[in-house]
C-alpha cells in the first residue's frame, strides 16, 4: 500500500474527491478538504513534509494554509522557501516541479540547500499547481526519499488530479475571502471617503439631499435610460446632465445640448433634425440636426416643458424608434443615442390640463432626478460662494481669499429664489465691489442684507445699507471676543445693554460666538 502497488492507495483518494466536490458545491470547507488531502499524503503517500500554499494576486501575497512536518520554527525555512520559489516558477510555466534528488538539481542553490537537513537534500522535492484559467492560486508541495521513480511519477500524477479539482474550490474560497476584505474596507472606509466616491467631480455639495442626487445619478449614470431632470430655474440642471454623460456608455461621444425653447417652432423641426438641401428657401445644403449630431452620444433636450404640442409629436418618433427624416427628405435616419431632459415646470399637471402630450411624459419620465433647490442645501451656500470668490478673483485679478462671517450669515439666511445661478451672480458683484481681500456684508445686494433683520421686514435704500453695516460691526466684535458682551460692547463704544438690544435685532446670540459657530 506504501507503494501504491495495490488498490487501496486509489481507493482512499475516492474521500478526499468527495469532499472537493462538496466544497465546490456547497462553497464551503476547503480547510477539511485541505486536511483531508495532507492525511492522504502522510499515511497512503508516505510523504515525509507537506505544505499548501495559496497565493493572493491582487496582493502579491503567498500564505500558508495548510502544512505538515514542519515546526513553527521551521516555518520560513526549508519548505516553506521552496514552495514560494515554485509558485514563482510556476508562472511562467504552469506545470508541475519534480526533482528527485534535491543536491543533484542545480536549481537549487547553495543557499536554498543550507535551508535543509541533510536528509531532505537527498530527497525528491514535487511540486503541483493549482490552476484555473490563467490564475495561478497556490501549490500544494512536498519532500519523500523514493526509491522507484514509477511511484513518484504516480504520486504526482495523482496530485495533479486532485489540483485540477481543487483549483474551483480555492478559487471561490478567495473570491469569498476578497468580498469580505472589500465589505470591511468599505465599512471601516470614512463616510466622506464613500461620498466621495458618488460625487461628480463638476458638482459642489456635501449636503444631505445633494448625497440622495448623487447616489440616484451614480445609479442610473452607467446605463442608457433616459433621464428627466427636474427642480427649479438656476439649481444646475444642466451640469447634472454632463456628469451623466461622462459616467455613462456614451461618455466617448459627443454631448450635444438643446435649448427647447430658444428658437421658434417654425425653425425647431429643421434645427433638431436637419433639413436636405432644397427643401425651402434659403436650404442651400444638406444640414445635420441636434439629433445627428449627438449619434453615438448624448443629447440634452433643455425646458423640454416649453415645447409646443406640434413640436411635441414630432418628438415623440425620435424617443420610440431612435428614427427621423430630416425635413424635405423621405429616408429614415437612424441613430443611438441616449437622451437626457430637463424642466422647471410641472409636466404631470401640464398633462392634466392639456399642455403636455400624456405619451412623450411617459416616454421622457423614465427615471426622474430632482434637484433640490439652493435653499434645502445647508451649508452648501457656503462652499459654493467660497468657490465664487475663488473663481471671480481670479478672473478679475483681485486678491479676495475669505467672506466674513456677517456676510455668510447673510447668505444663509436668503431664500435664494433663482438657486445657484443667483448666487453666482451676487458673488461675482460682491468681488468685483470689495476694496480689500474679503467679501463684506455691505457688498451684497439689498436683498441678500435684509436677510439679516429678526422681524423678517424687507428693508431697502440708506437703511438697509446703514443695517448691514452695523451688523457687520457687531458680528465681528463678538466673533473677535468670543462672545464676551463686556468686552465686545467695549469695542463697539456701546453698553452693555444698548449691545444686547442690538444683537436681538438681529437675533445674535452671544453663545453661538463661544461655540465658534458663527
């Protein structure tokens, strides 16, 4: 038996073929399958020291699984060093390694040799891959002093098979083990590291209802769904629409923009479609429309809401059947593309009364994406007027690096009725008003000023300017005191409670100072 001279060496390896079929299928147990493999190995084999290396490719790793025959000091010697170099060998060739005397093999170095106890350097050294596909994902390994060299070359043969079906097991279970390293990785990974991961590198915004906009975009931008975006005039429709497309299928071909209702409906049909050479006056070539243009792209129908009920059913085909004739001409242009659409107005009530054609709202509403409006975004307010600053500096040549407090403050309280748009606006004015390296309360509009006042009373003329001046003056002397009443009423040349009745007509609190939240 020793010798696997007679039928029971082949029958004992039947177990150990039972167990990787069940590991394979039941995608557990390879480590009762590896034992189960050594034991053959020590008692049918006769194999002196064994060892199971797994190799982790995406880590450049090489870890023991299982092994035996080697001490915990013997570890990282012997053995264990041969295998390594094997499964390093094994790249370039997958096949199995056979030396039957390790000090004839010139292999082996001196080195790799004074690993070993004189015994093991007179033995055969074998090792036998574990392959699947192109991946290499360990060796099992192995030294015995043989005698007959038949029986060496069954015991290898015999372990190739066993490898051959192994290699399936052990490839789950590191496809398992990977899910698990990444799941902790992403569990362990910070929550502004995972946003990060969603945001579009054209979008500013960390607040909670930008987060839900990102997460619905990154879900929907690698398909080729048509997307309806909707919110308010001024909240960035458009750039919402350039992120899809540069994390869509189409991202290497053109995005191409309409504006529905720049042109009048009378030039709309030639501009969207194009129009053949004669066909009316003025027509002296062949001309492609928007929706040739976009093929193999991207096309973005903007206020698609304006478009007139004519305009709408010429539409409706493109949408269906990606097909068109351009006008004057009587062959189909066929195209792939994917459409994106935006709109400030409500289409479900525009289909209700009539004003919006019932089938292209279900054609274009196949995923809607709303934008919240400038005033549910928080904090966003101040790292988009902090961006402003940065780019309106640098366009006019001015060194402005900082918005006060007071003039933060008055930009947060305004309800922002024309979104990020207005916002841009006011910055660009505020910059090019300043006369130092800030942007004060006093160089913001009225409007944004009045946002200031406790009784909600919309100032206007000398008396808002006189009002944001003053809390100015009072918002810098607490912030510079920390919210000391004594010391900032000092400053001021006021008392203490003339500063009071100041800052409730305001509504300051000197404790937001002291919390460092203003």
């Amino acid at each position: 038996m020793r010798e696997c001279r007679s039928a029971a060496c082949r029958d004992r390896i039947v177990p150990v073929l039972s167990a990787i079929k069940r590991a394979i299928s039941e995608r557990s147990g390879l480590s009762r399958v590896l034992e189960g493999l050594l034991e053959y190995m020590r008692h049918d084999m006769d194999i002196n020291r064994s060892i199971i290396s797994l190799f982790r490719q995406e880590a450049g790793e090489i870890l023991v699984y299982e092994r035996f025959g080697a001490t915990e000091e013997e570890q990282d010697r012997g053995l264990h060093c041969l295998s390594d170099w094997a499964i390093e060998k094994t790249f370039r060739l997958p096949k199995s390694i056979v030396i039957p005397r390790i000090c004839d093999d010139p292999s082996f170095t001196n080195r790799k040799r004074s690993l070993l106890d004189a015994g093991d350097q007179a033995s055969a050294f074998f090792s036998v891959p574990i392959v699947r596909g192109p991946k290499v994902l360990g060796s099992v390994s192995a030294i015995r002093r043989y005698d007959d060299d038949d029986v060496m070359r069954n015991h290898v043969e015999a372990l190739e098979v066993v490898c051959c079906l192994l290699a399936q097991a052990m490839d789950l279970h590191l496809a398992a083990g990977r899910d698990r390293c990444d799941f902790e990785r992403r569990r362990r990974e910070p929550s502004h590291e995972r946003r990060d991961l969603l945001k579009p590198a054209n979008i500013i915004g960390a607040s909670k209802a930008m987060l839900d906009v990102f997460a619905m975009l990154h879900k929907v931008a690698g398909t080729r769904t048509t997307v309806l975006v909707l919110g308010e005039s001024g909240v960035g429709k458009e750039m919402i629409a350039n992120a899809i497309h540069a994390a869509s299928p189409c991202a290497d071909g053109p995005m191409v923009t309409f504006n529905c209702a720049a042109l009048p409906e009378s030039i709309l049909e030639s501009e969207l479609f194009g129009h053949e050479k004669g066909a009316f006056t003025g027509a002296s070539q062949l001309r492609k429309g928007r929706f040739e243009e976009a093929d193999g792209g991207t096309i973005f129908l903007d206020e698609v809401g304006e478009l007139s009920l004519g305009a709408q059913a010429k539409l409706l085909r493109v949408l269906q059947e990606r097909t068109f004739e351009r006008v004057g001409g009587g062959r189909a242009v066929n195209v792939d593309i994917r459409v994106l659409a935006a709109t400030n107005r409500d289409l479900a009530e525009m289909v209700r009364s009539g004003a919006f054609r019932q089938d292209l709202y279900f054609r274009l509403n196949v995923f809607p994406l709303v934008i919240p409006p400038l005033r549910e975004r928080g904090d966003d307010v101040v790292a988009l007027s902090e961006y402003f600053a940065s780019k309106f500096s640098l366009e006019n040549g001015k060194q402005v690096d900082r918005i006060t407090t007071s003039a933060l403050k008055m930009l947060l309280g305004y309800h922002w009725p024309g979104n990020v748009r207005e916002l841009e606006n006011v910055i660009e004015r505020a910059v090019i008003l300043t006369e130092d390296d800030a942007v004060h309360g006093h160089d913001l509009p009225l409007s944004v000023q009045s946002a200031v006042f406790a009784d909600g009373e919309d100032r206007q003329g000398l008396e808002a300017r006189l009002a944001a001046v003053e809390y100015e003056m009072l918002v810098e002397a607490l912030r510079l005191h920390g919210g000391n009443l004594t010391k900032a009423a000092k400053e001021l040349h006021l008392t203490r409670r003339t500063l009071t009745l100041r800052m409730k007509k305001y509504n300051l609190a000197y404790k937001a100072f002291r919390r460092g939240e203003e």
